[in-house]
C-alpha cells in the first residue's frame, strides 16, 4: 500500500510499516514517519494493491497526486476534509473512476474508486517560468510572486551583512534577490517542503548558496548568522496558525550571532511584535502596506532563545 502526504497525526497505526509506503515531501512530517519505522520517500516507486490520498491544499496538486495514484493501484481511496474541497473532488471523480464508492465523516468523505482515465490530471512537471523562477505544483504561490515577498526586498537595504540565512525559502524568489546585494558572502537556504527546495536549487545558481532541505525551526547549521532574512508560512492547513511564525522567530532569534539582524515580512493582522521583543533587544516596523509589514530586529537575547 502506498500513502500519499498522510500529516503528523495521521493515525496508520492499523497498517503494519513494513508492508506500507508514505510519499511526504514536508520535512517534518517525512521526518515523523521515517521516526515510526515507515519506508518514506519524496516520490512514489513501484505498483500497489491500494493507494491512499490525502488531500493537500492546493486542488491541482490533489488531482495530480490522485492521477498518479490511479496509475500504481488497483484502488485509491481519496481522503480528505471539506474544507479541503473534497466535495468537489468527488463530484470530478464520480465522472471518471468506476465502482465509486463515498463515505462521510464529521467534516469530510472517503472516496474509494477503481479505473479511469486521468491523464489531464497528471502533474505537468516544472511550470511556465515566474518571472524567470521554476516553480512546480503544491509549492507556495507557484503561479505569481508573493506579495509580502516583493515588499521585502523592496524593504531591504542595498547592502546585507555576509553571512545570511533565508529561513523558508521556497522557490528561492528571496534568496536570488539577497545575493544579488552587495556584501553577501555566503547564504544559507533552507526549505522544508522538497518540491519547493529543488525549485530553490534551479532558481538559485550561485556558488554563495548552500541548500538545507530542513524544518527551519529546528535547522542547526553549527554557525552563527550575522542576518536573517524571512518570510515564514503562516498556516499549514487552510487555517492561519501564527504560532508557527513564531517558532521562525525563535529560531531566528536562536541561530543569529549576538550582533545579528532579522528582517520579516508577514501579513498586518499577524501578532509577531510581541514574540520579537521578548527575543530581541531591538524592534521595529520599517514598512507597511498593502496588507503586509516589514519588521526588523537585532540583538537577540540569548538568555530567552
């Protein structure tokens, strides 16, 4: 059997590890099921009896993951939450697959389905250039460059202190731009979902550059920062959660050295000042508009990182 993007949390403890594949791409929750003695792999291998989907966030990488399920196994079984879109999906599939078979939960259904053609659903592979920049599906903002980002850079000043890490970097929109001031010496690029850091690769050719596919709030790179650069996610499923914002903060707070600089882009609503001050001597917000806000520290506190 085969899992495809099973979360932490997921209960498969009826199935015997041994006997299944989990295919996760998200560091931390790869690292969980490697942990509980699963085979886990960033990509599929081979043909099953069953395959299961969890339906991501994004609809299209959904429907790839199900068209590739479709071509390994005799069934799928597609899993998933209303707020996930999962009714749509079992609209789609009610048209394509055979022996459909729907069961419903509190918020969301189980879909069981054998056959079907779907070949149009099927991951395409790198997408058309963004501005220049691979991106691929089920990566943040794949189609356009995000907002809060552009505001970043925009924000930053034309020359960065030499030793830099960018703290969830996705594609690597933020890291071109950082190597692209002056004063930078090496950058450290550190993504946590695999799809977005071999974009990250592609998108970044500078041998300034080392790549950490890595949780960034538990990245330890053995080094002290001079400068952090961040816009961190704010939500893992479709609700915000800023206390994932806040253990990037920490994070940050933890690696700098103690002259270091932080620069963060976040949405306006999100409470980070709070979490900043009691990590950092130094606080402020140096740009705001259009919904998003700059915010830059310096001196972390050691004592409380």
């Amino acid at each position: 059997m085969v899992v495809y993007r099973p979360r932490i949390g997921a209960d498969l403890s009826m199935f015997d590890p041994a006997s299944v594949q989990i295919v996760q791409g998200f560091k931390p929750d790869h690292d969980a099921f490697c942990d509980a003695g699963f085979d886990v792999r960033v990509a599929p291998e081979g043909l099953f009896d069953v395959a299961i989907v969890a339906v991501p966030r994004s609809k299209l990488e959904a429907r790839a993951l199900i068209a590739d399920a479709a071509s390994r196994a005799q069934v799928v079984i597609v899993d998933g939450q209303k707020t996930d879109g999962i009714d749509s999906i079992a609209r789609d599939l009610k048209k394509r697959g055979e022996a459909v078979r729907v069961v419903s939960k509190s918020h969301g259904k189980a879909i069981a389905f054998e056959g079907g053609d779907f070949s149009d659903w099927a991951d395409v592979g790198p997408l058309a250039s963004v501005d220049g920049f691979e991106t691929r599906l089920g990566v943040f903002s794949a189609d356009r460059i995000d907002k809060a980002s552009e505001l970043l850079i925009a924000t930053l000043p034309q020359k960065l202190p030499s030793k830099i890490a960018d703290l969830g970097a996705g594609w690597g929109y933020l890291s071109r731009h950082i190597l692209a001031r002056d004063g930078v010496k090496v950058l450290h690029v550190v993504e946590a979902e695999h799809a977005a850091f071999e974009c990250a690769k592609v998108n970044v050719v500078d041998p300034r550059a080392t790549f950490h596919w890595a949780d960034a709030t538990q990245f330890d790179a053995k080094v002290r920062f001079d400068a952090i650069v961040m816009n961190p996610p704010f939500h893992t499923t479709r609700a915000a959660d800023p206390a994932l914002g806040q253990a990037f903060i920490a994070a940050a707070a933890r690696l700098l050295a103690p002259h270091g600089e932080l620069w963060l882009v976040a949405n306006r609503q999100l409470p980070y000042e709070a979490a900043l001050s009691e990590r950092f001597m130094h606080v402020e917000k140096i740009a705001d508009t259009g919904g998003f806000k700059v915010l830059y520290a310096k001196r972390p506190l050691r004592t409380r990182a």
